[in-house]
C-alpha cells in the first residue's frame, strides 16, 4: 500500500475535503427527539471466540497491515459452513433449505458460472450448487431487488446493471427451492417485452402478490402486479421523493415503510394499490428526516407490547439502526438507536485511520432481520467491514451486543472475486460514503485530525481487501444464521446455545 501524500498534506486535504461538505448537510445534529449517541453494550466473549481487537466493530489498521484481519474475528458465533463462489453480489436471501445469491454487473459475467447461483443448504456444514439462474435480470446484476416471498413460494429479481436498472424481472416457482422454475418467459425475461420500472431495491407486499420495485435516480416507485406470475404488469408508479431504497410493510400490507435515501422514513398509505382499486391513489401520511446517518436501506416492522415499530437501518454515515415507534403513523417519533463504539461521532477519526485503504464503506448497518415480528427476542445485522452483529432487542431500553462474526478478509485476492462489488470498489481507496459523519464530528469538535492520520490515511486508489462487505439480511434458523458477504460468498452461522434461544415462534422478519 503507498501512502499518496506526507502527514501535513493529509491532514489538510482531509479538512478542506470536510469544508466543502458542510453546505450540503443540515444542523449536523440528530432528527429532533433522536436518542442521544451511545453505543451499545459489548458482548460477554465466551472460550473459544477471537474477539475484536480495537473498539467494538473497528477492524484497526494494525490488523489490516499485519494481516490479522485474514483470520477473521468471533464472539459466540461460529462458521458452520461456506459457499464462496466468485463473490456475494450485493445482497442474496434464503428460503427453506436454500439460498440464492446475487449477482454485481459486470463482474458477474467476467468469469465462469455466471448468474444468480443455487445453493442447497440442508447440510449447513457442507451447502452444495445445484444450478445456476442465467435470465437477463440475473445476469445484469440483481443489486438488493432479489427477494423471496414465503406465502407464494416465489423468487423475484430485477436486472440492475448500474445503481438503477430498468426493464428486466424475473420471476420463479421455487416450492423446490434448490431448482426454482421460471414462470415468466415473456414481459420481463424476454429482451422485447420490458416491465417499465426503475429498479435498484425490491420486495413483496406480505401476501406476495404485489412486488414493488424503487429507484435510486430517480426515486420512482413501482407496484408490479403478480397475481398472475406469468404476466408481471405495472398497477401504480409515483415518485415519492428524489432517491429512495428499500421498505418494510404493515402487517395487512397496506402501509409501506420506505426508507429514503437522502436519511429518513416515509410512510405511504398503499392501501388502494392492496385492494386493487381501480386507479389506486397513495398518499404520504409522514416524513421523518434525520441527519445521524443517510442513505437508508430499509425497514423491519416489529411491534412491542402490541404497538407498532420498525427498525430502520442507515446504509451510510455512522447512523446505525433506529427504533421507531409507528403507532402515530403521521407522527413517528425515534425511541431508541443501536450503534457500536466505531459508529460514534468521537470515533470517527479512529474510523478514518483503520477504514482507508478499503473503499467506500467504512463500518455501517445494511440490512437486519428481526428473530420474529411480535415482541421480537434479537436482531441480526449486517454490518459491512463490521461483520454479522447479533443483539439482545427483548427490552428496548437496554438493548446490547451478544455476538459476531466478521469473516476472514481475503486481502490480495481480487482476481477470485469478481461478483464481489468489493473487487470493482476497491479501485477507490477512501471511505467516501462516510464523509458527512466525519464533517459533523469536525463541527462539534469531536475529530482530532492527529487520530485520523495513520499507515492507511492518504490512500486513494486501489484499495484492499483487508475486511469483507457483509451487505445480506442475517436470516434466521433456529441458532443459525444463514447470510452471504461480498468478498466470502454463503455464510452458515450458528450461535452458541448459552447466548441465545430461539423462540418456538421464530420467523426470521426483514420487511420486505
């Protein structure tokens, strides 16, 4: 690694970097009535784990450069098994005993065994490839539209080459799960007849008859009507904001939660589009914006004592996942926020010191399952360079820490991994996507310029693979967590039996 410029230049460009983001961000402060910065409390390590050796989610430079960080860091979770394949695309899901991992264009196509890839799980230690998804929308890259709908039995992706796609979906039968069947040879799969949507994020009402597809440039979402599988059709497009992402929905689908890009939560009244109004209308009942975190992935809706909530998870800037109390829905109020120690604005020049040289993501939330939806015991996460986070979410005033898992980095491998959006990333060496969580910790002066200049501070191209990018749902089975990351493919997990019991109603919850 080559370190571009001395320490005083540096620090200086980091400054100026710092200077001229402070007109596109707001107060720098929290959404009014945000929890107070915390992080959460540690995991209690039992024998045998390979805990962290910096702050809690912080994979430090000295591990980086020394090479630790190949060998990965646990606490009370343990590697069942793997399927590494050329990469984990973005985000891959599960169903019964099987797993479905995405694609990233081009790279996907740069290799052999191209498309989405089958894997059955019934052997958690020993996952096998049973077949290969090659239709258009697989092959253009999947993105986070890949999602399954449990009631339906049905496998949905749309084709997302670059940020936004448009045109390509394909649906699947997959009541076999390890040999899904496509059911939509024509609009969608074949070249001439697209579905008009823009699609970067995707997912199904709960009875899965409807699949809503959104775009991030635009914002544009989309109902795509599969009452009839074969003939996927558009019922409903507006635009809600400028740039959305993914979404969680109530119960009777009527509500969608929908995480907007530039840091927030909507919630929309989709009610006429369920019901299959004739000319559906759906109106916005709230819009909950924040600034302690941006680029919002999705939305876990869960209810505590009988009231409505949903965890949102921030992609980007420190954020984390905050717990939202839905019950006013045109008056959402944020209860509670779940970060790790390296998430906190006085830890963001530690974060700048370990994460350059990685790419654009530093330690972020991406997406999370909830153990069950109804008073729900714990909350899986993906955590990018942080790993699979597991917590204890049975009281929400005392939520904390009781796992991990962030698996072996594969430095130097770049060659093996071109489905990994890691690879194609790690062209760009700074953790670009943190820099409004950087500004605002300058502005509260919380960031000590000296904390962030290190071996890796400085490198601009051509970064590593000293950390993997765990991006998919952690989802549940029973003690198990089967999951997918960028550089390290199919993951299957287990938790240590004295950390966690599952509910005899455990049914793993994304949202969508």
């Amino acid at each position: 690694m080559t370190s571009l410029f001395p320490r005083a230049a540096r620090h200086c460009g980091a400054v100026v970097a710092a200077l001229l983001l402070l007109p596109l961000l707001a107060s720098g402060q929290p959404a009014t009535g945000a929890p107070p910065n915390r992080a959460v409390g540690l995991a209690d390590c039992l024998p045998g784990s390979r805990p962290e050796t910096g702050l809690q989610g912080d994979v430090p430079a000295a591990d980086r450069d020394s090479g630790r960080s190949r060998d990965g860091f646990h606490c009370n979770l343990r590697l069942l098994g793997t399927s590494a394949g050329r990469g984990g695309g973005i985000t891959s899901v599960t169903y019964d005993h099987c797993a479905y991992i995405g694609t990233f264009f081009p790279g996907n196509l740069l290799g052999p065994d191209q498309g989405v890839r089958v894997i059955d799980v019934s052997d958690p230690t020993a996952p096998v490839h049973t077949t290969t998804l090659t239709e258009p929308a697989m092959l253009a890259g999947t993105w986070e539209s890949l999602k399954v709908n449990r009631t339906r039995e049905l496998l949905v992706g749309a084709g997302v080459p670059a940020l936004t796609g448009a045109g390509l979906l394909s649906v699947y039968d997959i009541s076999d799960c390890a040999h899904p069947r496509l059911l939509n040879p024509g609009p969608g799969t074949d070249l001439a007849l697209p579905v008009p949507i823009t699609a970067h994020e995707g997912g199904f009402s709960p009875d899965g008859l409807t699949y809503w597809a959104s775009g991030t440039a635009p914002g544009l979402l989309s109902a795509v009507d599969l009452t009839d599988p074969a003939n996927p059709r558009v019922i409903w497009q507006g635009l809600p904001g400028l740039s959305m992402h993914g979404f969680g929905f109530s119960p009777d689908g009527t509500r969608m939660y929908l995480a907007n890009n530039m840091g927030g939560l909507k919630i929309l009244d989709v009610g006429a589009v369920q019901r299959r109004e004739p000319e559906p209308r759906v109106p916005e009942l709230a819009d909950l914006p924040w600034t302690d975190g941006w680029a919002t992935q999705h939305n876990v809706p869960v209810t505590y004592g009988g009231v409505p909530h949903v965890f949102a998870v921030d992609e980007a800037g420190s954020g984390g996942v905050k717990l939202i109390d839905v019950s006013d829905e045109r008056n959402p109020r944020i209860t509670r926020s779940i970060k790790l120690e390296i998430n906190l604005p006085e830890h963001q020049d530690s974060m700048i010191a370990s994460a350059s040289g990685g790419s654009l993501f530093a330690y972020d939330a991406h997406y999370c399952a909830a153990d069950r939806p109804v008073d729900p015991t714990a909350l899986a996460c993906s955590w990018t360079s942080s790993g699979i986070r597991v917590f204890d979410v049975r009281d929400p005033d005392a939520i904390r820490e009781i796992a991990y898992f962030n698996p072996p980095a594969r430095t130097g491998e770049n060659a093996d991994l071109w489905n990994s959006p890691h690879t194609l990333a790690s062209i760009i060496g700074p953790p670009l996507l943190a820099a409004p969580s950087v500004a605002q910790a300058m502005l509260r002066g919380e960031f000590d310029p000296e904390e962030a200049i290190g071996s890796r501070t400085g490198t601009l191209a051509f970064g590593d693979l000293s950390t993997d990018w765990c991006f998919s749902p952690p989802e549940w089975r029973g003690n198990q967590l089967w999951t997918t990351c960028a550089d390290n493919g199919f993951l299957a997990l287990e938790l240590s039996p004295a950390i966690y019991t599952p509910p005899a109603d455990q049914l793993s919850t994304t949202g969508s």
